[in-house]
C-alpha cells in the first residue's frame, strides 16, 4: 500500500523564488526514506504539504489512496501519519509529561481510563516511565525530543514522519532513539542531518535539489 504519494509539487513563499518545483515522491507501507538536501531547500515545507499544514501552489497530495486537497481531507491524515518536528518546544505544551501524552489520545475520543492506559504503555515500551510526572518545560533537550515522539506514538500512527530528531540529543539519546525507532513497524520518512543515523534507520534516499527529488 502507496502511503504518501506526491506528484509534481510547486511551492514558493510570497515574493520569493521557488522551494518546491515539480516535487514527487512514493512512500509505501513499511518503507524506511530519508530526504537529504541543503538547508532552505524545503524539506520542512515537504512534510508540512504532506500533512495539509501549507497548500502547495501546484502538484497533487495523494495520502493513504486518496487525494487532498482542502483541510477536510487532512483531518483523517494527521491522526493516522505522526509528525515529530524540528523543535520539541513546538509540540509540547502540557504541564506534564502524562497530559502531553495523554492529550492526543482523549482528542481521538478515547476516554481518560484509556489514555492513561496508553500513556503508561508508551513510556514502559520507551524506557521513559520515570519521567512521566515531570514538569515538560523543565526536562533536558534530549528528554524533550523522546518525550515529543512518546505523543506521537500514543496517537498510534500508521506512518512517521521524523523532521531532524537527533537535534539536541547527546549520544547516548541518539543511540537510545536509533534503537526505539528501528524496532517499530511504522513506515518512516526522514530527515536527519546526521549521516550515520540516516543509513542505520532509512537507507532508501532521496535528495531534495532544485525544487526536485531525485534518487540518490
């Protein structure tokens, strides 16, 4: 099954050149993809257009078989493809580590019995249960960054998309999130910096030049 399927995507900020111009790409169910190029060249902007966070100007989003266009069709998409962004501070905004957690699952209607269930899951699976009542702002940046992909996995996503997570992580949390994301089953699109973690998790690759993707 065809996950993420973009055809021939255009994209550029108001009053500047283009950043995506004719962009297209497959990912398919349990595929493992990294996305390299410069920085500024719109791999951010890819993800973001993958999830309907930004409109491309031209091109089609076609996700899970279907295609879409308006943010209708992208309700469905962002509770079934997790996305981990650049900066931790984006995404969590609880109090704590369980209501972070907790917060996604109670959207999707699960109950507070349920979420708690699943936040405890999560941590256990993750190694992470002794940071589950700590105050989130004060946690260390590497702790943050796990932490950040703990909400994401409590959605119980169908595919990842991973925006730079060894940002801020030292090496032993680098290697400890190598570990935990090679043992999913999730498809998994990538962007790391890091060439090492790039050919450990998603050796598949695709370099984002010139507005276009080409195999590398």
């Amino acid at each position: 099954m065809t996950i993420l399927q973009l055809d021939d995507i255009h994209f550029a900020y108001a009053g500047q050149a283009p950043i995506l111009a004719g962009a297209s790409m497959q990912l398919e169910a349990g595929q493992r993809l990294s996305i390299t190029g410069p920085n500024g060249a719109g791999k951010s902007t890819l993800f973001r257009i993958s999830l309907g966070l930004q409109s491309p100007t031209a091109g089609q989003v076609t996700v899970f078989g279907k295609p879409r266009n308006v943010e209708a069709d992208f309700l469905d998409v962002r509770r079934r493809v997790g996305l981990v962004f650049q900066d931790p501070d984006d995404q969590l905004f609880c109090p704590t580590v369980a209501e972070d957690i907790a917060f996604g699952p109670l959207n999707l209607g699960r109950s507070k019995e349920e979420a708690l269930q699943i936040v405890d899951r999560v941590l256990t699976d993750l190694d992470l249960m002794h940071l589950k009542e700590r105050i989130t702002h004060k946690l260390s940046g590497g702790e943050k960054r796990l932490v950040t992909l703990a909400t994401v996995l409590a959605m119980e996503p169908e595919a990842l998309l991973l925006d730079e997570p060894t940002n801020a992580l030292d090496t032993k949390n680098e290697a400890r999130l190598l570990e935990i994301l090679q043992a999913l089953p999730q498809a998994i699109l990538l962007v790391s910096h890091s060439p090492a973690f790039r050919q450990a998790l998603a050796p598949d690759s695709l370099i984002l030049e010139d507005g276009q993707l080409i195999s590398a």
